[in-house]
C-alpha cells in the first residue's frame, strides 16, 4: 500500500473548467461526492412529491360531490375538459400516487442511507472509501436511471394505482400497458440502487474498519446503516420479483396474482409487504442512528446503553421480517391475523428500548440547543407519537376500524416523515459543516425547525381525527362533516412547506455566505471529526488509528478542541487518555 | 485437504516478486484440487439419476402394482436430495467449506428469510377455511375470466376449449384432418409395396401427414388457404419424379395421396376412415368427459393417481401418431 | 495502481496487478470482494424466492394442476439439462483451479466448455421445451390455449413454470456473458496465480445457476 | 359468541371521557361489538397518553435541567445500568401481551358470527354495491348522494346479520365507520361481515312516501311508513379506482317485524313495465359509469345509442340492436367501444332485469317508432319517478 495521495485538497475542489468539473463529479468514485449528488438529487426529489402532496391537500380542501345537475365545483386540478366526476377524481388518484411512489422509493428509502450514510460510512470507519467504490457509482446511476423511468411514467399522463400496485386494479386499469409498466420498471430498478448500496455498506463495515475500532466501538449511525443495509439486502430482491411478476402479470397476463385467471390478489399483497414493510425499517433505522449521534454529540454526554441501542437496532431489523402481515389484517385468514398482530407487538420493544436510551442520555448532559439538536428532540416528540399510535392499529379489534383510514395515514408520516425526514433534517444541519466546509445560520434553522414542527402537527393530528371519525383513505371526495378538519391539516401543509422553504434560503444563504467551518464545530469524538471540514478527497491524511470509544465524552477530549475549553469531569479523567487520537495533529 | 497454498507458492515464485513477503494475500485463497472437483459431480450427477430414478420408481410401482405412496414420499425425497446437492455445490464448487465463515454465515440468514416468507404467508393462504370454510376456495375454479378478451368471461382453461371446439367444426379443419387420415392410408398401401420407391414417397407422404397433422396446425394458426395446394404439388412433382424413374405404382398412390391433398374424393375418404369417430373422441377430450372419471372430484387425492395423457394419446392415435408428437414435448 | 513500476512491464497483467488503494491488502479485497458477491447471492436466491413461494403456495392450493402439469413436461429434457449445468459448473471450478495453478489454456478451454454447456442448455430448453409446447398452446395465463387441460387450473402451472424458467434462463444468458468476458480478459493476460478474483467471482454466479436448477428440476419436473 | 355486555349510557360517562369519545368518533356506536372496540380504543388513547406525557415531561424537563451553561460541563454518570434497562424492556412487553390479547378477544368476536346469524349475499362492483336478501330479493331502493344514487339497504335491528360478500373485478373493502369494522371484497372468494345492530335509537322515523302522497299503490312502501330508522353509511375502504369515493351504501336499521313484514312484499314486487326495471336496474347498477342524458363517463352514455352504429377498438363495427345490447352486458370485453377503456365488470342479471335494460335503452331512443315500441302500452305504464327510496 502507497499510502500516499496525490495531493491534499478538499474533495469539493473544482478541477479545472466548469466541462472539466461535472466530469469529474460524474465519473467521481469519491464515496463523499457520490453521497452529495445523492443529496441533492433526494432533496430534488423531496420537492416534487412535496409538491404533490401539496395539491393533494388543495384538492381536499373542499367536499368536492357532484351536483344534482350534473356539474361539479371545488375540484382545483381537474382537467378543462373532464365532463365527469371520474375524471375529475382520476387526477386526484393520479396525484397521490405520485407523491406516494415518489416518496416511497425516490426519496425516503435512499434518504439517509445514500446520502448521509454515503458520505459518513467511510469516515466514520476512519476508511478510505466504501469497499466497492464503482459500484457505488453504479448504484447512484440505477438511483437515476430509475427515477427517469418514474419520471417518464408520470410526463406520459401518471398511473392511478397508489404506491402499493395492489392487483388486480393495477393490471387491469387504464388501457395502455405503458404507464404503468413503466412505473413498475422504474420502482424495480431503484430496488437495486437499493440492494447495491446497502451491500456496499456491508461489506465495508466488516472489512475496512479502522485499526483499533471493535465492532463496539463503530457509532451508532454506522449500527443502524449497517443494520438497514441487512433489510436491503434481504427483502429488496422480493419486492424485485414481485414487480417482475406485476409486469409479467400486465403485459402477458400470466396470472399469479389476477383473480380472473385464477390467481390471487392477497398472495400479491405478502409479496409486496414482505418487502415493504421491512422497507419502513430501511427508512426510519438510519434515522434512528442520526439521532443517536445528535443527541450523544450535541449534550456532550456519553450515550445511555450503548449496547442497547445497537442490539436493538438488530433486534428490529430482525423482527422486521415477520411483521409485514399488519398492513392485510382485513384480507387475511383469522389465525394469520392474530400471529401478525402478536408479533407485531414485539416491534415495540427494541424501539421503546431507543427512546428510554435517548432521553438518558439527556439526563446530566450539557446539552446545547442549535438547529440539529432541536431537530433531533421534535424527533422524538413526533417519533412517539408515531409509535404510540401504531398500538390501536397493531391491536386486532381497533385495527378493523382504523385500517386504510386517515388515521393510518396520519400514524406513517408521523413514523416516515416525523422519523425520517426529520432526522434527515437533523443530520444534515449536523454534518453541514463537515459536508461543505461552511455554517449554516443557526437562528434561521431554528426558526425553520420550529415552523416545520408547528406546521406537521397541523397537518397530521388532524387527520387522526379524521380517520378515527370515519374518513377513508385515498377519497377524492368525502362528506361534508369532514370539511373544516381537512381544511385545518391543508393550512398545516402550507405551514409545513414553508418551514421547508426558510430551510431553503437557509441552505443557499450557507453556500453563498457562510461562515468557513472549524473540523469539529460541535465536540463530536466520532471520526468524521478527525478530517478537515470539507473532508480531502481520501478522508485522511494518515489512516486514523482508534483508541477510544464514539461516545467517551467523560474521558476524552474532542479533536481539535482546546482541552482548556473543554475540561473533563474529574474523576473519570485519572490515567485515561485525555486527548482523542488525532493523527494529523501529533504528526 | 485442499490447502496447499504453500506448495502452490514454488509454482509461481519467479513471476510474483511479492511472493514471499505477501504470504496474506495467499491465506485466504484455497485451492481445491481437480480430484474432490471430479468426485464431487460424480455424485452430483449420481444423485440427478437417483432423483429421478426415485420418481420413474414411484410411478412404476402405481402403474404395475398399484400402490400409491402419500404425496409427501416424492417431495420430501425430491427436495431432501436436492438439498443435498445443493450443500454439496456450494461446500465445494462455490468453496464455502474453506472460506470466510461470514458467507454462510450470509447464506443461512438468507435461508432464513426466505424460510420466513414460504411459513408466513402460506399461515395465511392455507388457514383461510379456519372459521368459514367457503372462505377457502375460490369462487370459479380457474378464475372469474373477468376482463380476459380471449375469455370472454369463462375461466381460461374452459374458454380454450371452446374455442377448440368452434376450430373443430370449421370446414377446412375437417378437410385437413380428412386428408391426413387418407394420407396415413396411402402411406400403409405403399408399405405393403415394399420397394425402395415406395418407402421414399411413403416418406414423402409421411412428412405431409405429418405437416399438416401437427396438432399446431390446428389448434394453433389456421391451415392458411394454399398450403393444401402447395401440399398436392408437392406430391405430384414428387410423383412425376417417381414415374422418371419408372416406379409407377408408388407413383400411383402418390397421386392418390396428391389427389387427396387437393381434396377430391374426400366424403369418400371420410366414409372409409371414420373420421367422425376421430371428432368425437376429441371433442369429448376438450369436454373433459374422459378427464372426469379420472379427476372425479378429488384431483388432489393421493389414491387417484392414473395419467389423464394416456387416455388423451389413445384418441389422437386414430387421428395419426404424429399428431400425438408435439404435445409433451418428446 | 495508477504508476505501475516499469521493471514490471514485462511481467503479464495478472502479475503487475496491485489491490485498490482504500484497501490495505490484496487479500482483504479478495476478502471483502467474496464477502460482497455472496450478500448479492443471497439477494439472488431471495429473487427466485418470489418464485419458489408462488410454486409452493398453489401447488398447495392446487396439486391437481400441478400433478397434470409436470406430467406434461418431459423429464428426459430437465434431467439432460441438469446434467449439462452440472458439467458446465465442474468446468467453471475447474478452470478457477486451472488459474490459480497457472495453467491459463487449460482454464480457458474449461471456460469455452462452461459457455459452450451453457449455450446448449439455452437450445435444449428453447428447442425442445419453450417452442413446441408454446406453439400448441401451453402458455401461461390469459395466452392459455390448450384445449385438453383437465384442471382448471392448468395456466397457472404454465405461468410458474414460464416465469420462473424464463427468469433463470436470463440469469444463465447474464452468466454466460460475465463469462465470455473472463475469457476474453484472460486472452489479455489478466488472471493468473496470485490474481483471478473475477473469475472466482463469475464461477459463483455460475454456481448459483446451477444451484436454482437443481431445485427448479425436481419441482418442475418430477413432483407430482 | 361472547359480545361484552356494556352499557351505552353516555350520562354514566365522566365529562373527560366523553369529550374524547365525541372527538375522536362523534357518532354513537351502532352495534355491541362497536361499544367494546371504543372502550379498547379509549383504553389505548389514555394509556398511550400517560406514556407520552411521562416521556416528553422527562424530556423537557431533563431539557432545560441540563441546558449548556457557561463553565458547567456534563457530569459523568454511568454508561448503562442493567437492572433500569431490563425494567423498562420487561414493562412494556407485559402492557403489550395485555394489549394483544384485549384486541384478540374483541377481533374474534368481531369477524365470528353467531351460528343462528341471518345470511346475506352482498356483491362489490367498481363502484356500486348490491345486496341479496335470503329470500332471493335484491334491494331497489336508493338515496342520493350527490348526483348519484347510492342503494338502501334495509337491515332488522338486533338479529344477527352475515354478509358474505364477493366483488365483481377488483378489491373493495365494506366499512361501516358505525359498526367500527371493515372487510375485504375480494374476487376470488367469499369474505364476512357480521353486525348486530342497536335498535334505532333517534327519533327519525321513516316517512310517507310521495307516491303515496300522490294516491299511487305502492304497497311496499307503505309497509315502512313512519316506522323509526337509523342510518349507516357503507364506505369502499380499498382503493379501487375513479369513483372509489363515490362507492357509497346505505344501511337502514329498522324494526325487526317491518323488515319482515317488508321483505315479504319486495321478494314478490308488484308487477314493473320492462323499461320501469330496466331504470331500477340502470341507477343501481349501471349509473356510476353510464350516463341517460348524453354526458360522456367512464362508460359511453345510453342516450339514443339504440340502433346506431359502435365502432370497437378491434376496428371493427356493430349497429346496436338487442342481440349487442344483450352481449355487452354478458361479455363486457368481447367488443370495446372505441375510445373507452376495457373496464366494464361482468354484472349478473336475470334475464328479466336483461330485458329490463334493453327496454330502458330502447325509451332513451330519440327516435319515436323505437320509443313507442316500449312505451306503448297506455299512459298509467309510463316512466315514474316512484323507485327512490323516501329522503
């Protein structure tokens, strides 16, 4: 080994003209660039299916019911020409599936492991790169090349099936195979963006692990990656079959899942939840490793059970894969049912274990309030919420009234975007710094965390009510009684998308005039905060070599902390190391 | 047994200037030796020959002596030897007996989950009929036909049959199963000749009766409308040829065959075939009246287990042997 | 990798290679490139999982149209054709045993056979299997068209049967093409004793084709 | 069967209590089962509160306790502490097995249905549902919800009811919000429902109908006439396509001897004109995609299309006389009308209701030979506005 890098440079540097730069972050194997793209493509992303999501509330700001005399009013986005109720009605089940698809497996599934975990994977193992570092790069153009396909599918006029393609309505429905397959194809393709990533992070948290760090003394975001990398792998490839065998089932009609054919529809849906409810725990784990480390790093504070937390994250992606039959309580057998839901239950332990083990870790820290730790604390807040209301729909007899109403609806954007796109939020202004070299401006984070928070709460309590009032999911037209509790949670996503929009300005603000960023603006003790901010383009100068815990904030100093600044407590300091081993600063 | 890795080591000392101070590059490759490779698909293909053997077995004795073994008997025989050569491929071709324990490690897991999926969900489809047993089976046995054009809302497997039928009665079907069933008479008139200008146009007749008995013919495409013609100038050139040569009776029937194709004289030549027997026999067999008996209610029953295809090649036996060809795919 | 001493321009590929530079020894790559290509396996096998959980399932639902169903296939064709991925894999660790010895013609004599086997596989099953049984109408599905089906449920047999053969064919086209270009790199003189890590992993992946047969024979062919 | 004996008292509720109820359900349970689900899910609600509550009171509290201070740094304390952590992962798993089982009990009494329960036959179809009464009957009568007519399903209170329920193409979901329970419809096999309903308890009574305001004779109707009635709305809780929303059911809970007394009147109605049954026929099973006044839907419209000529996307053409009309209904996908989707489910008809719906077709004709050979016969046969169900 060479050991020796050509030159020194942040990875962000430009090389040469402006042909010369997008080549090289085109063809870049460079883990941290591979992760920026993915950032900003997810993000991109994010704005289209918030967009959606969006019109999906304005389109349900009114009861809109066809009158008596054949006309109809308040339906916002119906076609100029659409003479009937179901065409009207069409493009709102067209809308929502766009914003489901996209936000299922465009945005929250790639989310923190692609990006984040892609740029702090190596970092945090104190490693070069990933082990696989082309293919990397590969899995980001399968991210790509399926997106296009999505995104083809929905400039050719949209599918209506919902996310979730249930048959026979998805192959029977509108007349030319195109859209949908396409659809299908694109989710299919994104399913091996998938599969590559997490076996890439596999692979490198066995293998390329700093010398002197255990498997105990990986951070806890790595755990949770490498946990989710786990259900990637395992369950992706089913939901990999089973989009072929839809498309098969389409195009030919083969008939495994059509009930015209003899097949049948409930073996479609085991097929489809067998990965996608695994699939949750892809999104929300590595949220829950991000917040791990936000809060250790932010209240300077040793994390409360450590193995807890870790083994946990195991314990639920183990779990994860005999759960999935929750989502079929209403089409399943009876005794399928009840084994379901018990062990549905058992769910609930390891990730009530976390939130015990989160909010100890508070208890005697130092804890400072800035833009990522607020994040991480409206985590937990909207986490339990999310949490606490999977019981009633967990429990048997409540899940009969509940099911695929608002109250489901409401229950997994507490879990998916209370859990994981928060956390995303928190990890990013976390690792900002590290990122891109600059900060951000604290205030304005904090103003557009709050606003976000408030502007979530409004949207989704809202619709607990609703389904807990009878209100069905995926209505384009409902009853008047509904009126002013859907009224309420529209203003909320107006709210809500305008606390995504100070983030915005906040973001483009750093990159215009932010503050140069010091390598460890917040004491974190983790490798991350070893490199330079931004990283150079092999993460270090020397291979670091590990000789402490991530979390031994009692004991050692941070790196490119003075320790003046920071005094250890007394009695833990007595013939310990006192300094974190930094190798570019002893060298 | 296989790691030798230090003896390979001499063997490529010259070209590999880090062969000495490297050694842990070589640690972790393992070389497995030509011989267990050959033992091993040795077995592998002994154990294909068992399985099988096991199969042909289990027939056979339902066939001579009756005995019908439980369904379990075959598949848990089939699958556990499976396994076997599955373990036996992966130990050793794939080299997981001398590698990083991770990747079975990696593999069980995987076992595992796909273990979980089979369990799972048949927990749901097979306990269906736990409170309400109609809750179990389907509505239609075959499925609705709801919204399949070709089905027009019949179960698939019935509206094939109709169609099969509605093929049978059109005209030009029935002229092609009438010529064959002619066909296949010249070819047994020229084997009574026995001269070798009679075996080469009972040959040349063969190949049409064949052609145009194939059973694709007509249930698949219809026959298209010049390829009886093209068939009977086939034969009369072919008969021309014979009568070059100076072999006029084989000549003779192979215009007779010819004249067949072309489909003069075909009433007569159904009258003399019993064609119409032919029709029946597979009209019944499209019906599923000879299946019934066969599948009398309890298909899945292990005491029922006599070979519906056996009653199937007896009918198309009197429409031709070839006919029986392409079906089963030997 | 980037500067290849120049002493060493005489030396063949394979000798002159040097592992990439974020790992810290060839051998952790080989390492973690194996560790790496079985996690892909077991997504494989989770593929064909889909497949061996539709069999299992209807056959269980409907063991009439499964019992008629392999009786109308031909088992002298499956079990030729187990046998041919048989030899062909023997092949494939034959010649993975041939380069790390050394002897590169024998190892690509072994790799034509391997291609060869496999591309006889493809024949035998379009052949004899795929076009006549799809041309008088034994088709999955909504194509059904076999009038003397005794079970209703017979299209649904043809539906796994095609599917789940279809999909390994294509894994075996994929196999075949991983392994035309180990042949052609080794031409170029790319593997040899102290590197064939692409071989090692293409033979796994041929492996695995062969593994998913040796289930797929039994269940489609000799289940009744 | 074990259904809870509850009372349904709301005086006997604490003011907190029923405040919560009202908010999260604002109508009254209507059947036993449903009275047991809501005390499961009050239950839930102030024993996931408490736990939330405690968690985010510890939160906030250890939040500013231990806000960053300047010169105060974080005090050591321990990493771990195994009996604090098996305390809180033993706590809950026993909360959780009490939860289950609590859910399982009220879930069985939910989907299994007294042995003595009445059977009915209730059929999903995009996007309408109909019902078959034991006695062979199917209900005629509808409400409007909207522009479109949604049926009426007249159920006895307190007697036991199974519907075993089976859709025509896709999968539906039967949820009454009332009853606090929701099924799956699906194609291939038969799926249950069962409910007891609570007497009607409000004080909406069944009115007299117009037709009898009018003198006509509808016997049928009067048998429900001033007879106290609750209603309940049946929603398509699987999604199923365009008018998913609009896939709407009443269930009308009247007194046990006006059903039957009720029932025996429709299983014989009084004798219909075709075109009269063909209109019944149309709004209960046809009006979600087929319009009678020219309007283009999901399906083509039924205005004057008798004796035209239908271009099908095959290219080929047919002109539209009883025998197409007739094989439309039969083979919906045999012949696609150009420029439609091929989405008509297959609707079983008897042949009465078939010629019913050639009938009705053939009055929309704008052409009057056509018309006058339905509507011939003397003026009292002509179409009336008498099959909707009393608002």
């Amino acid at each position: 080994m060479s050991g020796h890098s050509e030159h020194h440079g942040s990875y962000l540097e430009r090389k040469g003209g402006m042909i010369a730069t997008i080549w090289d972050w085109a063809t870049t194997v460079d883990h941290k660039k591979i992760g920026v793209m993915y950032l900003f493509a997810i993000l991109f992303m994010f704005f289209l299916g918030g967009m959606a999501a969006i019109a999906v509330r304005m389109e349900l700001w009114e009861p809109v019911r066809q009158a008596a005399d054949g006309s109809f009013t308040g339906q916002l986005f119906r076609p100029a020409d659409a003479v009937s109720m179901s065409e009207g009605n069409n493009f709102y089940n067209r809308l929502f599936t766009l914003h489901g698809a996209i936000m299922v497996f465009m945005v929250i599934v790639p989310s923190i492991p692609a990006s984040l975990g892609n740029f702090l994977l190596p970092l945090m193992l104190g490693a070069k790169d990933v082990a696989f570092p082309r293919l990397n790069l590969l899995s980001w153009y399968i991210y790509v090349f399926g997106s296009i396909f999505a995104v083809c599918s929905i400039i050719l006029g949209g599918v209506d099936t919902g996310w979730t393609f249930y048959t026979p309505y998805s192959t029977t429905t509108d007349a030319d195979h195109i859209k949908v397959v396409l659809m299908v194809l694109g989710a299919f393709i994104l399913g091996f963006s998938s599969i590559l990533t997490g076996l890439n992070f596999i692979v490198t948290v066995h293998k390329l692990r700093a010398p002197g760090m255990g498997w105990f003394d990986m951070p806890l975001f790595i755990w949770a990656i490498y946990s989710s990398a786990i259900i990637q792998v395992l369950a992706t490839p089913v939901i990999g079959i089973t989009l072929l065998l839809l498309v098969f089932e389409r195009v030919f009609r083969i008939g495994i899942f059509d009930p015209a054919l003899g097949g049948d529809p409930v073996l479609y849906q085991h097929f489809f939840w067998f990965y996608s409810h695994p699939v949750v725990y892809v999104m929300i784990l590595p949220g829950m490793g991000v917040i791990s480390d936000v809060l250790a790093v932010q209240s300077h504070k040793r994390i409360f059970g450590y193995r807890a937390i870790a083994f946990s994250s195991l314990g639920i992606a183990a779990v994860s894969f005999i759960v999935w039959g929750h989502h079929m309580f209403t089409s399943m057998s009876e005794l399928a049912s009840a084994v379901f839901s018990a062990l549905t239950f058992l769910v609930a332990i390891p990730t009530a274990v976390k939130v015990f083990n989160w909010i100890a870790t508070l208890y005697k820290g130092s804890i400072t309030i800035n833009t990522p730790m607020l994040y991480a604390l409206i985590f937990l807040f909207l986490f339990s919420i999310g949490g606490l209301t999977g019981l009633p729909l967990g429990t048997l007899s409540t899940d009969l009234h509940l099911h695929d109403s608002y109250f489901v609806v409401a229950h997994f954007h507490y879990v998916m975007m209370g859990g994981t796109i928060i956390a995303l939020m928190a990890g990013i202004h976390h690792w900002w710094p590290k990122m891109f070299g600059r900060m951000y401006n604290e205030t304005g984070g904090m103003i557009g965390a709050i606003v976000v928070f408030i502007g979530f709460n409004i949207t989704f309590l809202t619709q607990f009510l609703l389904g807990t009032q009878g209100m069905p999911r995926r209505y384009a037209s409902y009853f008047d009684e509904y009126t002013s509790l859907h009224q309420l949670s529209t203003i909320g996503s107006w709210v809500l998308l305008a606390g995504f929009l100070i983030h915005l300005f906040v973001f483009l603000a750093s990159f215009a005039s932010g503050k140069k960023a010091p390598p460890n603006p917040w004491g974190g003790l983790t490798l991350e905060w070893v490199a330079t901010s931004p990283p150079i383009e092999h993460n270090f100068e020397h291979e670091p070599l590990v000789k402490h815990g991530p979390y031994d904030f009692d004991t050692v100093v941070p790196p490119h902390w003075d320790p003046k600044d920071y005094p250890i407590p007394e009695a833990q300091a007595g013939g310990r190391p006192a300094v974190a081993h930094s190798p570019d600063r002893n060298a | 047994m296989a790691h030798h890795a230090p003896a390979a080591s001499d063997h490529f000392d010259e070209t590999d200037p880090h062969g000495h101070s490297k050694h842990g590059q070589h640690e972790s490759h393992v070389i497995v030796g030509p011989f267990i490779l050959r033992t091993i698909l040795v077995v592998l293909l002994l154990f294909t020959a068992l399985t099988v053997g096991i199969a042909q077995l289990e027939i056979a004795i339902q066939n001579w002596f009756g005995i019908y073994l439980p369904w379990w008997v075959n598949v848990v025989g089939a699958m556990s030897i499976a396994t076997i050569k599955s373990i036996l491929v992966m130990a050793y071709f794939m080299q997981l007996k001398y590698d990083n324990p991770i990747n079975t490690v990696a593999m069980l897991f995987c076992f595992f989950a796909l273990g979980l999926f089979l369990l799972f969900t048949g927990l749901d489809l097979f306990t269906r009929d736990k409170i309400y047993d109609y809750k179990a089976g389907p509505v239609v046995a075959g499925g609705t036909g709801a919204g399949v054009v070709s089905a027009g809302g019949k179960p698939i497997v019935e509206a094939s049959k109709d169609r099969f039928l509605v093929k049978l009665a059109e005209p030009d079907v029935r002229e092609a199963m009438i010529t064959v069933n002619a066909l296949r008479h010249e070819v047994h008139e020229l084997g009574k000749l026995g001269t070798d200008a009679a075996r080469q146009a009972a040959a040349v007749i063969s190949a049409r009766a064949d052609y145009l008995s194939d059973l694709k013919t007509i249930i698949v495409k219809q026959i298209e409308p010049g390829e009886l013609a093209r068939s009977a100038k086939h034969l009369r050139d072919r008969a021309a040829e014979l009568r070059a040569g100076a072999a006029s009776p084989a000549a003779d029937l192979l215009e007779k065959a010819a004249q067949h194709v072309a489909g003069v004289n075909l009433a007569e030549a159904a009258a003399s075939y019993s064609i119409d027997a032919t029709f029946a026999t597979l009209a019944s067999f499209a019906h599923g009246d000879h299946g019934q008996h066969a599948h009398s209610g309890e298909a899945a029953s292990t005491s029922d287990r006599s070979r519906p295809r056996a009653g199937l090649t007896d009918a198309l036996e009197v429409f031709g042997p070839a006919a029986a060809k392409p079906q089963g795919g030997h | 990798m980037s500067s290849i001493p120049s002493q060493n321009a005489s030396k063949p590929l394979w000798a002159r290679y040097t592992h990439a530079s974020h790992f810290r020894t060839a051998a952790e790559e080989f390492d973690a490139c194996k560790l790496g290509f079985w996690l892909f396996l077991t997504t494989e096998v989770l593929l064909f999982g889909g497949i061996f959980c539709a069999y299992f399932i209807f056959r269980t639902l409907y063991p009439g149209a499964w019992k008629e169903g392999s009786q109308l296939l031909d088992w002298r064709f499956g079990g030729l054709n187990t046998a041919v991925l048989l030899i062909s894999s023997y092949t494939m660790a034959a010649s993975i045993y041939c380069f790390q010895k050394g002897y590169t013609r024998r190892a690509q004599w072994n790799l034509i056979i391997t291609l060869i086997c496999g591309a006889a596989f493809l024949f035998i099953k379009l052949a004899y299997e795929y076009i006549p049984k799809w041309s008088v109408g034994k088709r999955p599905g909504a194509l059904f068209d076999y009038p003397f089906a005794a079970d209703p449920h017979l299209p649904l047999w043809w539906s796994v049967y095609y599917s789940g053969t279809a999909i390994h064919a294509a894994h075996v086209i994929i196999g075949m093409v991983l392994i035309a270009r180990v042949l052609y790199r080794s031409y170029k003189g790319h593997y040899g004793p102290t590197h064939y890590t692409m071989v090692e992993i293409t033979g796994l992946y041929w492996h695995l084709v062969d593994l998913i047969w040796i289930f797929l024979f039994p269940l489609l062919y000799l289940i009744h | 069967m074990t259904v809870h004996e509850h009372t349904t008292n709301p005086a006997a509720l604490t003011l907190a209590e029923g405040f919560f109820h009202r908010m999260f359900f604002q109508r009254a349970p209507g059947t036993a089962n449903a009275v047991a689900t809501d005390d499961m899910y009050m239950w839930l609600w102030w024993f996931c509160l408490a736990w939330f509550v405690f968690l985010m009171g510890l939160l906030g509290f250890f939040v500013i306790r231990y806000r960053r201070r300047p010169g105060k740094i974080a005090q050591t304390s321990t990493s771990h502490n195994t009996p604090l952590e098996i305390a809180w992962t033993v706590i809950p798993t026993l909360f959780l097995v009490y939860i289950f089982f609590k859910g399982f009990w009220g879930y069985m009494d939910k989907v299994v249905s007294p042995g003595h329960a009445i059977e009915m036959n209730i059929t999903g179809v995009k996007w309408n549902w109909s019902l078959q009464y034991p006695n062979g009957a199917e209900s005629t009568y509808t409400t409007r919800l909207g522009a479109k007519e949604i049926p009426v399903f007249y159920m006895p209170a307190e007697t036991p009811i199974r519907l075993r329920m089976i859709s025509q193409d896709v999968m539906h979901a039967l949820w009454v919000p009332d009853f606090r329970i929701k099924q799956d419809v699906l194609p291939n096999r038969y799926t249950t429902f069962w409910f007891q309903a609570n007497a009607p308890s409000g004080d909406k009574v069944h009115p007299m109908n117009d037709l009898e305001a009018k003198g006509s004779k509808a016997p049928f109707i009067a048998e429900l006439a001033g007879v106290p009635y609750e209603d309940h709305i049946i929603y398509c809780a699987e999604y199923c396509g365009d008018e998913h929303s609009e896939m709407a059911a009443v269930i009308r809970v009247v007194s046990d001897d006006a059903f039957a007394r009720w029932l025996d009147v429709i299983a014989n109605p009084t004798d219909k004109s075709p075109v009269e049954l063909g209109e019944i026929v149309w709004k209960l099973k046809c009006a979600s995609c087929h319009s009678i006044d020219g309007s283009r839907n999901t399906g083509p419209t039924w205005k004057n299309i008798f004796n035209t000529n239908r271009r099908f996307t095959d290219g080929s053409s047919a002109v539209a006389d009883e025998e197409y009309i007739r094989n439309s209904i039969l083979y919906p996908a045999r012949q696609v009308v150009e420029g439609y989707p091929n989405n008509m489910p297959l609707i079983p008809l008897r042949e009465r209701q078939l010629e019913g719906v050639i009938a009705f077709i053939k009055s929309l004709s704008d052409d009057p030979l056509v018309r006058a050979s339905v509507l011939a016969p003397p003026a009292e046969q002509k179409k009336e506005e008498g099959q909707d169900a009393p608002q």
